[in-house]
C-alpha cells in the first residue's frame, strides 16, 4: 500500500497535510472488497458480468489493485498473470471521476510494480462494439490481434 501526500496549505502553528491517493491491493478481508464488488456491477454492461465469488477467487490472488482518495474508492482493475503478461480482466473507474486519468494513473502503477519482473508487457482486451477505442489509446494500448467474440448468434434460416 502505498500513499502519497501533498502539501495541502501552512498555518502559523503547523503543517496540513492531505490525502491525496492510495494504491491497495484488494485482499479478501479488505473492507474496500464490497466497494469493488459493487462498481464492478455499477459498470457490468461495458466490462461484463462477473459473480461476487469471483472478485473474492481475483482477492485472493492479489489480483485487484484499487485506487482510493480520502477512503473512496475511484477505479480499480483487476488481472491475472499470464505466460509473461499481465491480462486485465476489468479495468473500472466510478463514474464521478472518470475523464480524470484515474485509469491511467492505475494502469501505471500496475506496470510500474511488476516492471521488475519477467512480465514482457499488459494485455487488455476490448469490444469492438463498446467503441472504447480513444480510451484504449489514452492508456497507451495499441492493438495487436483482433479476435472472434464469444457471442453466437443462432442461424435463422
């Protein structure tokens, strides 16, 4: 867990100083595990459904890093590890602070704590139909691949 802390102002007796911000990866006794569970609904129509069972299985694993301000929660991603990639499985910013760089600055740090490591790079997978493609860009994604959805459509015939 890491804080930052900025110099908020000075009076004539002492120093104030304010949070700013704090990296934390989600554990299954967290408190703010409910909170990343319930964005993670908030925003199920762009990144998906997954069940609350699986937020506590990605806990676990230390596969979800959040990002807090003053004790709220901003934005979040979780991810597993792949051969020597980290494969994002959600990457999500509630929605009273996005278009601020909260997914960015996410994105960041998560590469910046494994950029170590034998991890070559970050994969994300985005729809198409979404058209997510300026956010993509705005994180430093480019595309590589594209592939198939998991979507089938029954033949009328």
């Amino acid at each position: 867990c890491i804080v930052l802390l900025i110099k908020k102002g000075y009076n004539r007796y002492k120093t104030i100083w304010e949070w700013i911000c704090v990296f934390e990866y989600i554990t299954p006794t967290s408190p703010l595990l409910k909170s990343v569970q319930d964005l993670g609904d908030h925003c199920r129509n762009t990144v998906g459904f997954l069940p609350r069972e699986a937020f506590f299985d990605y806990a676990k694993r230390n596969g979800i890093l959040a990002l807090t301000q003053n004790g709220t929660l901003q934005g979040y991603v979780m991810f597993r590890f792949g051969r020597n990639d980290i494969i994002v499985v959600q990457l999500c910013v509630a929605p009273e602070y996005r278009k601020k760089g909260i997914a960015k600055q996410i994105i960041q740090r998560l590469s910046g704590d494994y950029f170590h490591s034998n991890i070559l790079g970050i994969t994300l997978n985005c729809r198409r139909d979404y058209h997510l493609e300026s956010v993509r860009r705005g994180l430093g994604f480019c595309p590589v691949n594209e592939k198939v959805g998991r979507l089938r459509i029954e033949r009328q015939d």
